[in-house]
C-alpha cells in the first residue's frame, strides 16, 4: 500500500513535469548543416529553408515586401477572386484568424492571388472592402506570374499552377502557411477545415509565445 | 333515420380518410425535396454562401433574409440556372433540382415558406431574362 501511494506521487510529479515543458512548433522545409568555427572548435549549425524576398503591390496598390514582415509572424495563403470552388470556405475561415487578431500587431495575414492576369489590385481592393478587412494587418497581392508561382513552389511549397483542364483554368491547394519571425515554415493547416485552422491559431499562440512577442 | 346517421358517419371518415392522405403525401413530396435540395446545395452552393447560409461579408448574400427571399422567390430559379454578377451559372441543374434546392434554402437558416413544386420553377423559367 506504502508503495503505491509512492508510485502515485510519484506519476503526478511526472506528469506535473512534462505539463510544463512547452512544446515549440517543428521547423519545417529543406535544412542543411554547415560547419563554423567559434571560439577556435568547430560548431555544426543548421540552416533552415526561409522565405525568399518578396515584393508585391497589396490592395491599395502599395508596394509590400519581405521588409513589411520584420519582427512578425503571418499566415499565407494561394487563392483568386473569381474562385468559388475552396476559396471562399477558406476565407471564411481566415475571417476568425483576421477577427481573433485584429489588434496584434505582431501577427499578418498574406494572400496571394494566382489569377495575376485579372486580380489586378482594383480587383481586390473591392474583394478586401466586400470581405470588411483592412489592408495593413491583411495584403492581398498581386505579382508577376513568375514571382506568385515561384514562392508557392519554392518558398511556401503549395502548388498552385495554370491548368487548361480546370473549369476556372487554375489550381490550387488550401494551405494556411506559418511563418515566423526569422522567415521560416512553421507549420501547414488545411484552410478549409475549420477544426484545422482551430489548431493554427493555437499555434500561433506558441509561437508568439516562443517569439517574445506578447501584445502591444 | 338510422341508416342515415351511419351513411354520414362513414363519408366523413372516408373524407377524413383521403384528406390526411394527401397531405401526408405531400408532406412527403416536401421532405424529399428537402433531403435532395439539401445535397445540391452542399454541392453547389454552400462553398460561398456558407452551412448555415451565413455569406461571407458582403461578397456572397446571406441568405438568412427571409423577407427577401418571399419577395423574391419567382426570380430565385432564374438566379440559380442562369447566375447573377459574382454567381456562376448552373446549367446542369435541371428544374427539379432547382425546384428541391428552393425548397432546401427556404426552409432552413430560419426560413419556413413550405413546399415549392417543379412546375412553379417551370413558371418562373418562363420569365427568366
């Protein structure tokens, strides 16, 4: 009886343990180690996948770049306006990010459009009004063909692409991409599963947490 | 006399009788409707105007607004077959799909307006622009 009550405490002193030791996001991506010198011996580090730099005109036609991401983690995502297939239901649910976030300053909401022929940035200006948000905490953004569906491929690794087969001409998938402070992936949600960005938005938690960044 | 009082008593159960048939045969027809409306609009319609026809902000209308939706209701099948500014056309609703995904939009999302048959949107075609 004495050692049960032993190996009770015991697992509670455990469990009280591990309650405690946050669980930081993965870093996600490509990584490669290199080899440096500090303090004469030799140190292996690690170098994570980043966010190639950027530039693109938002909704008021405004040039935003990487620059405008300092010191904040956003949320991303491939999209159009004329879609009507998985768009809407994810904006719907980015709704919830943009409402639970509106007063953060340390948080950003990046949708890049795919339709780069037609969503010019009058386009989504009035897709931005009609959806009430407002352009410094979410961008929506035009770009170069080559610019929008390289960083899908290369930086965000979603895939979006041109495709004649399609009844809208163009695919893409529904990811909400994480990124933190230093550029890189932190994490991918279906952003047409309401349960899934549910999750994203407890981890953004955890990484503002891991950032520093509190309010104000 | 007594004749007489059975003879009435057994008409009014047979009227009874067919009364209750035919509207549980329509209530039926109703509830059809509804379960199939239900699943055009899942396919259709929902991505943009939402489960519980919520829209989004003031891209895709609610359509929660039952008051517009009676005034408008002739011209609901003509919307759906043909599209309206944001809205795609859906050519391969056939009137009956139409019929049932009226009947489905009306009576849910805090509507009740009832049964809507195939030949009232056979109607309504008949006016579309």
């Amino acid at each position: 009886m004495k050692y049960l009550l032993l190996f009770a405490t015991a697992i509670c002193f455990l469990q009280a343990c591990s309650n405690k030791t946050e669980s930081k996001l993965p870093i996600l991506g490509e990584r490669a180690p290199v080899e440096k010198i500090v303090d004469g011996k030799t140190v292996v580090d690690t170098i994570y996948q980043t966010i190639a730099p950027f530039a693109y005109l938002n909704q008021d036609s405004v040039v935003i770049s990487d620059k405008d991401f300092e010191n904040k983690i956003y949320v991303t995502d491939f999209f159009f306006t004329a879609c009507n297939t998985i768009c809407p239901v994810m904006h719907r649910n980015m709704m919830e990010v943009y409402k639970q976030y509106k007063d953060n300053p340390h948080v950003k909401i990046l949708s890049h459009s795919i339709d780069v022929k037609y969503d010019v940035p009058s386009r989504l200006k009035a897709y931005a009004d009609k959806l009430g948000v407002e352009s410094d905490k979410w961008a929506f953004v035009h770009g170069s063909r080559d610019s929008i569906f390289n960083v899908a491929a290369k930086s965000y690794l979603v895939a979006a692409y041109e495709d004649a087969s399609d009844k809208q001409g163009l695919v893409h998938q529904g990811w909400f991409v994480l990124v933190d402070t230093k550029k890189r992936l932190r994490g991918a949600y279906d952003g047409t599963k309401p349960d899934q960005v549910k999750l994203m938005m407890a981890d953004m938690e955890k990484l503002l947490k891991e950032e520093n960044l509190n309010e104000k | 006399m007594r004749n007489r009082i059975i003879y009435i008593l057994m008409t009014i159960t047979a009227g009874a009788a067919l009364f209750q048939s035919c509207s549980s045969e329509q209530q039926l027809d109703y509830q059809r409707y509804f379960v199939n409306g239900k699943g055009i609009y899942e396919k259709n319609c929902q991505n943009c105007h939402g489960a519980n026809g919520e829209g989004l902000g003031k891209l895709y209308p609610p359509l929660t607004d039952t008051l517009s939706l009676t005034k408008n209701k002739p011209a609901l099948a003509c919307i759906i077959r043909n599209g309206r500014n944001e809205m795609p056309a859906n050519p391969a609703l056939a009137e009956i799909d139409i019929a049932q995904v009226i009947v489905y939009i009306t009576n849910s999302f805090g509507n009740k307006q009832g049964f809507y048959d195939q030949e009232r949107v056979k109607g309504d075609m008949e006016g579309c622009k």
